[in-house]
C-alpha cells in the first residue's frame, strides 16, 4: 500500500445500539454504563445493580422507545452521523471515518480503517461542543487504549471543545432562524443540554460553564431578549442531584406562567437522537401540553446541514495547521 503522508479524520459520537431489540439495547447500555467516566461508583457496588436492576428492567422499556423513532437506515443518530461523514469526506477530500465510543462502528476499527489508508497524521473530532469528562474525555480513554496494541502511533491532535466557535454559534444562530421563518417566533426559547451529576462539576467538569457560555453566545447571536430564553438540563438518570435547572420541570413552569409556544433547541448534540426526538418532541411536548401550553416545537439539531459541515471543515483545518 501506498504510504499518504496527508491526515485523516476521526469523528466520534456516544452510539447506538445495533437494533431496536432489548438485547440490542441491553448490550449497548451495559457498555455504555460500565464506564468509569459515566457512572464512577465502585464497581463491586455498582455491577450488581446495573446487571440484576437496571439493565433487566430499562433495557426493554428503552428498546420500544427506540423503535418508535427507528429509521429505515438504522437509529437517527447512526444515520445523521453517516451522513456527516460521508458529506466532510467529500468537502475536505481526506479520509474521513466514524467510530463510536460504545459499540459499533468502534473507535478501534476507525483508527485501523485510517491507518490502513496510510494515515500518519490523525485529527480527532469528538462531536461534543461542550467537553465533560463524561463525553469527550471518554473518547480519549478509549483512543488510548486501542493504541496501546499498535506498534506504530500515529501523530494524534484531539478536539477537545468547540462550544464558543464562531462557526458553531453561527451554524446553531441560522437553524434557528431557518425554523422561525417558516413557523414564525416562538413566546420562548429553550436551550435544553444533556445533564450530567452535580457533583461532577463540583470536582471540576467544565461542562456547565461551556452550556451557559454556549447559550450566551447564542442569545447574542439572536439578539434574543434574555426574558425570552433560557437553558435547562434533560437525561436525568438516578436518585444523584443533577445539573439544575432539569428541562422537564422548567418546561411546565413555562406552560403554567402562561407561555403558549415554546421552541426548544438541543445544542450540545450534534445529532438527533433517542434524547431529541423522544425524550424532547414526545415527553416533553406531552407534559407542555398538559401544563396549559398550546404549541411546542423541537428546532432540529444540526445533523448534515451545510452551516454544521462548514464549521467541522473550519475547526479541523484550525487544528491541522502545519499539516
């Protein structure tokens, strides 16, 4: 094979079970759990809750929510993802693949597809505009770990955050703008972000400040009246307090303060998701509705839309420079 002293591209997302089955999401969720970085109590403590309470009871409840918004190609977050990188192969011209940090397709099997194409140099874009340590430095975890069985390392540079990107903020700046001028402008605007625990951030997870800058920088961007928007935080998983305020509850304070439309947006994935278009357009357009809300629209994430391919075309060649 020939030797391509040019880059490839690693871009990551979390993942997604194979199939809308309770096996498929058992084996999903039991990866996914099992990480330190996602769930830090001790093992000896919490195996035996996630394989004797957790994954036997949430694996066939999450699995019927998966099938209902379950694509012909696949879950919507392997779809766009594919999209995404087949759409930045194309405008960058370089390898460009897709790994996920649970399941398939894995890190691993990205990193030797990109290697086999003779890249020495390796860009890695994980597709979390707000680093946590749950997320983006999971990827890392694993990209070390895989490395650990090759002989030769590649030259590795790694996207560690793009929350405050001017590309990033202009792309979120025009869905909302494309949405509102064919539905019209909402009484509110919700930025709601994927939570993570309290105590978390506590110790030192950036994560909420990248959300507040993100939204910010937003709302500047709108020229939105801060009385009009806010952000919140969705997911929430356990008895552990979480990032507050929780999108659920803000939600229905809104309908009960007599707002009547609310759009919500979900800038921290990059996709959407079983957390957008269940979780956001189905639960909590549910409890909207029965709190005295009228309309409630979810502004769809980025996915493969031009704006979002320009900014991941703009933040890798930023950080390939010299290359």
């Amino acid at each position: 094979m020939t030797i391509n002293n040019n880059y490839g591209v690693l871009l990551v997302n979390l993942g997604t079970p194979s199939e809308p089955t309770t096996a498929g999401v058992k084996q999903f969720l039991g990866d996914f759990l099992h990480d330190k970085r996602v769930v830090d109590m001790t093992r000896w403590l919490w195996c035996p809750i996630l394989h004797g309470v957790i994954l036997p009871i949430r694996s066939p409840k999450v699995a019927k929510l998966y099938q209902s918004v379950w694509m012909e190609d696949g879950s919507p977050l392997m779809v766009y993802s594919r999209r995404q990188q087949q759409t930045l192969q194309q405008t960058l011209n370089v390898p460009v693949v897709l790994g996920m940090t649970y399941g398939e397709p894995s890190i691993q099997s990205g990193l030797q597809q990109l290697q086999q194409q003779g890249c020495k140099r390796i860009v890695v874009l994980p597709l979390y505009p707000q680093y946590s340590a749950t997320t983006t430095a999971a990827v890392f975890d694993r990209i070390t770990k895989d490395l650990k069985k090759t002989s030769e390392l590649p030259e590795l540079r790694f996207i560690n955050h793009y929350y405050d990107h001017p590309d990033y903020i202009a792309a979120l700046a025009q869905s909302v703008d494309t949405f509102w001028a064919q539905k019209g402008q909402p009484d509110y605007l919700l930025c709601s972000y994927h939570g993570i625990p309290q105590r978390y951030a506590d110790n030192g997870d950036p994560y909420p400040e990248h959300c507040h800058q993100t939204t910010v920088l937003l709302a500047q961007s709108l020229n939105m009246a801060r009385e009009k928007m806010s952000m919140s935080y969705q997911s929430i998983f356990g008895r552990e307090e979480w990032l507050k305020p929780y999108t659920e509850a803000t939600i229905k304070s809104l309908a009960e303060k007599g707002i009547k439309r609310l759009d919500v947006m979900c800038p921290a994935f990059s996709v959407d998701c079983l957390e957008t278009l269940e979780e956001i357009a189905e639960q909590c357009k549910e409890v909207f509705l029965e709190a005295g809300g009228k309309e409630f629209n979810l502004i769809p994430c980025l996915n493969d839309s031009p704006p979002h391919i320009l900014m991941m075309e703009s933040l890798i060649k930023q950080h390939t420079q010299g290359w």
